[in-house]
C-alpha cells in the first residue's frame, strides 16, 4: 500500500536588517498608489513632499529651496494640498482593513491637511462627548496625537544637542508624524510619540544625494515595529 510522502520541514525564514519586509520604487506617487490599491498593506511612512516652506523660499537658508545663483544645489517639487489628500487617499486603499499610516509633515501642513479633510469639524463633533475614538477624516483615516521628531546632532566631544533648523519666532528643532488608522487595531508595540534623533549625515562631498531629505533610521524601526509583525 503506498503512503503519501510527508513534505520536508522548511527551515523558518529568519528577516535580518538586510531583508526588510519593505516596497520600495522610483516612480510617479499616484501612479504607484493605484497599482497598489487593494494591496492590505500592513502599514506605510512616508515623507510626501509637502509645499509650505516654499513662502520661505527668499529669505535666509531657504534661498537653496530656489533655483537661482543663491541655490547650491537644485531642489524637488512639491505637492499641493489637495494633491497630499489624495495621496493619502491613495495610502488608504492599499493598507489593509486594520492597519496604520505615519507620514511626516511640518505644522503647517498637519494644519492645513486637517482643514483639507475636515478633521476638525470631526473634532467638534466628539470634544464634549465622553469617549476615547480619534476623529475620522473624509478619506476614513483617525487621527491620533501626531509623533514629534526632535532633531539633534551630536558634537565633536559626543554630546548630543538639539539642533536648529529654519524659523523666525523660535527656531525648529521639530518636525511632525502624523498617525493615522485605518480601521480600529492595536498597535504591535507601544511608543513614546517624541523621538530624540540626529539628522542623518549628508554623503561625502561629491557623492550623488540619493534622496532630497532623511530621516533617521531610529524612528523608522520604532514605527515599523508598531504597526507590523516581526
């Protein structure tokens, strides 16, 4: 009488930092999004390049943002606002049905994203109401209390510092991430939403800048961890 053949027991599959479970591509953002759509996505970070520093674009630093004489190196585009919402449109549809967004943004843009979406009428709606729910924007993200990035550097004796960017009324030595639900989940790891962290060192001068920001690398395996499986 034959007997089935019992399968070999696959060794499991161990993800080191060099096999980051992770979609990467140079294209068109919207394009894309929609290839992604129904994709159920664990989660996405993000920094879309959002356009409110351009009105800084003639004063201090910000000149480099320009392309003229004064620039040292040429910039990228941005998007509108309402092309962000539908970017963030674009998130929604390919994350799974419980899932999480973490996209970075400055103040200005969490403000005027939220007014885009109207999360603060969703706002209203809940303040004097006794409950723990996060308001929901159009597209169907809560919006939780944002992370904040608090940028550092770290001096020749090793000391860390904050470090200061652009700003005319206090200096920024922050930027936001916005944390936004799809569905109702738990996160896979808790966190504190304020991050210590040295910007990341530019390349060696002459090296090709592969990306137009960075972001440290710290903060990206905290929220990974948070928002999908080992």
């Amino acid at each position: 009488m034959a007997t089935k053949k019992q399968p070999k027991k696959r060794a499991p599959i161990e993800v080191t930092p060099s096999m980051p479970p992770v979609l990467a591509s140079e294209a068109d953002c919207f394009a894309f999004l929609a290839s992604l759509k129904g994709a159920r996505l664990q989660g996405c970070l993000t920094d879309l390049p959002y356009p409110t520093l351009e009105r800084h674009r003639a004063r201090g630093t910000t000149t480099r943002l320009a392309s003229s004489d004064k620039s040292s190196n040429p910039w990228f585009g941005t998007l509108t606002i309402p092309q962000l919402a539908d970017a963030l449109a674009g998130v929604y549809d390919a994350l799974d049905t419980n899932a999480y967004a973490f996209v970075y943004v400055d103040d200005a843009t969490a403000l005027l994203l939220a007014h885009e979406l109207g999360v603060a009428s969703a706002l209203g709606a809940l303040t004097y109401k006794a409950t723990s729910e996060a308001p929901r924007d159009r597209i169907g993200f809560a919006w939780w209390n944002p992370g904040t990035w608090v940028k550092t550097s770290i001096d020749k004796a090793g000391v860390q510092k904050l470090r200061g960017g652009m700003g005319y009324h206090g200096v920024a030595t922050t930027e936001r991430i916005l944390i936004l639900e799809k569905g109702k989940s738990q996160l896979h790891e808790r966190f504190l939403n304020a991050f210590c962290a040295p910007r990341p060192k530019r390349k060696p001068p002459g090296a090709t800048l592969q990306g137009a920001t960075a972001k440290p690398i710290e903060i990206a395996e905290v929220l990974a961890r948070a928002m999908s499986a080992p």
